[in-house]
C-alpha cells in the first residue's frame, strides 16, 4: 500500500522538509520529482540568515523554490512542511 510519502507528481515537485534540530534550525528536505525522481538536501541558515543547502549542487529551479519555501520555515520554525510547486 502506498502512503503519501511514496507521492511523486507528474509535473512540478513535492517538498518535504523534516526539521532535525533546533539549534541551529536545521531541516532535512525531500523533493519529489516526476516519476521516481528523487533529490535530499540538508537546510540550515547561515550567521547572515541566509538560506544554505547542501549540496549547493541542485538543479536551479529546485533550489529556488526550496529558498522560497526557507522563509516560511524560518520564521515558523514547523516541525515539518510539505509543499506542492511547479518546477519547470
């Protein structure tokens, strides 16, 4: 049976972000591309407040949307987010 952590779109992407600390605010991120396309990145903010992600190496598109969703999660500080996007 599938659940909804198994969800990959068929268009766009699903963010998924896991906090996995609190100090510093760290979050472990999923994104879930078309088909059975999967990227983990790790999110933490630097001492300037700045969204960074490991690996730096993501696809731009990706990475974008992940910094837009990063503000959302630095000012709440959620346990877990998930979101829907279109990622050309």
């Amino acid at each position: 049976m599938l659940s909804s952590h198994d969800l990959h779109p068929k268009q766009g992407a699903r963010f998924v972000f896991t906090r996995v600390d609190e100090a510093p605010l760290t979050y472990q991120v999923e994104v879930f591309l078309p088909g059975t396309s999967r990227v983990e990145a790790q999110l933490t903010w630097d001492e300037n407040g700045s969204p960074a992600i490991e690996p730096a190496a993501l696809d731009a598109a990706v990475a974008d949307q992940l910094v837009k969703l990063a503000r959302v999660l630095k000012r709440s500080a959620a346990p877990r987010l998930s979101r829907w996007r279109d990622v050309p």
